[in-house]
C-alpha cells in the first residue's frame, strides 16, 4: 500500500464538507500533531483525529469500539464518535465530541479531581478483559522493575553530570525493594498513556474525560498510576489510587516506574535521540520524585490488602 500524503487544511475542509452540513461556517485549526495523528478542532464541538499510516489505522477502529466498552464503567467522560470511516485508501478518521475541559497539563487537578481519577481506576478494573481482548485488545506482561532501575541507574548518572538530578535519590529503590514491589496477579485494561495532555480538566479542577485510547492493553494496573503520577503528581496519584482500592504494593510500583521512566526519558533527550520539549519531561520528573507519605513505611507486609 503506498503511503497517503499528510493532510491539509483542504483535506480536511472536503471531509467536513460531506460530514457536516454547516462545516463552512466552523473554525477549523490543527492541534499540535503527535505520531501517529493528525488531530484538528472543529468548531467547539468536534475533534477530528486522522491515521496517519495502516498501523495507526488499525488501532483507531478498535479504539473506537473500545471506548463504547469503557464508557460503560468509568466515571468520567470518554469521546464518541460520531462519524468515522476513510480519508485516504487504508487511512482512517474519526470525527469525535469534544470534552469540556482544558489539558491536564494547563489545570491542577483538585481533591474532587482525584475522586475522579479513582473513578477512572476502578471502573478499568471492572471492564471485562475478555470482551475487550475480543476487541483486539493485546495482553501484555508486566515490565521488570529492578531491569527499570538499572536503566534508570544509568540515566540518573548522566543526569547527574548536567546538575539535572542527584542520582544517590535512587538509592530508595534498592534491588530488594524492587523485587518487593514485583507486580501482582490479575491483568485489567489499562489506558496505557495517561499524561497530562490526555486528561480534560475543568477550571474547579474536576477530571472531565480522558482521551486518546489507542495505546490501551490488558496488563499492569500500575501503569496507569504511574502515568497518573507524571500527569498529576505523585500524591494526587497514589491517592486516586488508594481512593480506587489499590493498596501500597500497586500504588508504589506505579510510582517507581514512572520515577526510573521520567529518568530515561531525559536522559535520552539530553544524550539521545529523543526528541521530546526539555521542559515538559523535567516538570515530569518533577512531579513524578515528588515525596509521599507512603515512603515513610520501610517494609511491606507480607500480604497487603489489594483489589486490583
């Protein structure tokens, strides 16, 4: 299949035109584009979000059909789609609601905010993985922690050199506290991207939607409190996560993975190849190393009470 040229403002204005009678009367305008979309406004109302290539195309069908699974179970909002199909041979187009909010990396989020990420937590356990494994759904397998460490062991040292990080900070996470904080049994579906941008948040601070499923797996529940804890900070994470009836194994492990992942990152952005905004991955970091009152506790019981 030959690769479909980049859409354009004309492109866009003659698919609106066969979707949206009143479409010439719209504002229309490019959001700042992210790999595998291309992403406009339309108007208020509508978002219009483009595959760029057959993978990505394939992912937003069954994004698609996931969030009409979800919506059934989280407490916050999720897109429709109101319209989708092709805009070139093999690439497709969603044409989805706009949720109220502004992006999460614009707004802090309140504690009502938090009891909405709880919401969003539990709600993804509740979804049946079967039937979203049904909808194409892969099942992936936990990350290693202690390999994480090490990587970010690595990164921290580099980092360390620029007067980016004190690597001694990752000490806390010894190799036997890793190996403690190995996942636990029973897989869920996991947004698998929860950054700032992928939250809408109200100007009182209450989550409003989440965006962007296209990344979602049946896996480690962790994962999303450790993009919570990049997106929102590490207290507000961890205590959506005990709001949603994650106990301090899961609510750690999600923290220790984004803290060793917002290392690398920068790490690979100042010495890599890696092309992400410096200051977006520090205040990352930032939000990330924040301290929490669970750090207090040295050693985990034996058996703590977890749901997930």
């Amino acid at each position: 299949m030959s690769d479909a040229p980049r859409p354009t403002q004309d492109t866009v204005r003659r698919l609106l035109g066969a979707l949206l009678p009143d479409s010439g009367q719209l504002d229309v305008s490019a959001v700042a584009e992210g790999g595998e979309h291309s992403t406009w406004w339309v108007g208020t109302r509508y978002v219009l979000r483009l595959a760029l290539d057959a993978p990505a195309s394939v992912r937003q069908r069954r994004e698609i059909r996931l969030r009409d699974l979800v919506r059934q179970h989280v407490g916050i909002a999720v897109p429709a789609s109101l319209a989708s199909g092709e805009w070139a041979s093999g690439r497709t187009y969603s044409l989805d609601t706009r949720l109220r909010g502004a992006s999460g990396e614009a707004v802090d989020v309140t504690a009502a905010g938090e009891e909405d990420l709880a919401g969003l937590l539990g709600g993804l356990r509740e979804v049946p993985a079967a039937r979203a494994e049904a909808l194409g759904l892969a099942r992936t397998a936990p990350r290693s922690l202690d390999a994480l460490r090490q990587e970010a062991a690595r990164a921290a040292e580099l980092l360390g050199g620029d007067g980016e990080f004190e690597p001694a900070r990752l000490a806390q996470l010894a190799a036997q506290a890793a190996a403690q904080l190995a996942p636990q049994p029973g897989a869920v579906v996991v947004h698998h991207d929860l950054k700032g941008e992928h939250l809408t948040v109200t100007p009182d601070g209450r989550v409003r939607g989440v965006l962007d499923w296209s990344d979602a797996v049946i896996g480690d529940p962790a994962e999303d409190i450790a993009g919570l804890s990049i997106a929102v900070g590490a207290r507000a994470a961890v205590r959506a996560a005990t709001l949603a009836g994650y106990g301090a194994r899961a609510s750690l492990r999600g923290l220790w993975l984004a803290r060793c992942d917002t290392l690398v990152r920068l790490g690979e952005r100042l010495h890599g190849t890696d092309d992400s905004p410096v200051p977006l991955l520090r205040t990352q970091l930032e939000r990330a190393w924040e301290a929490i009152l669970l750090e207090l506790v040295t050693e985990l019981a034996d058996k703590d009470p977890e749901t997930g």
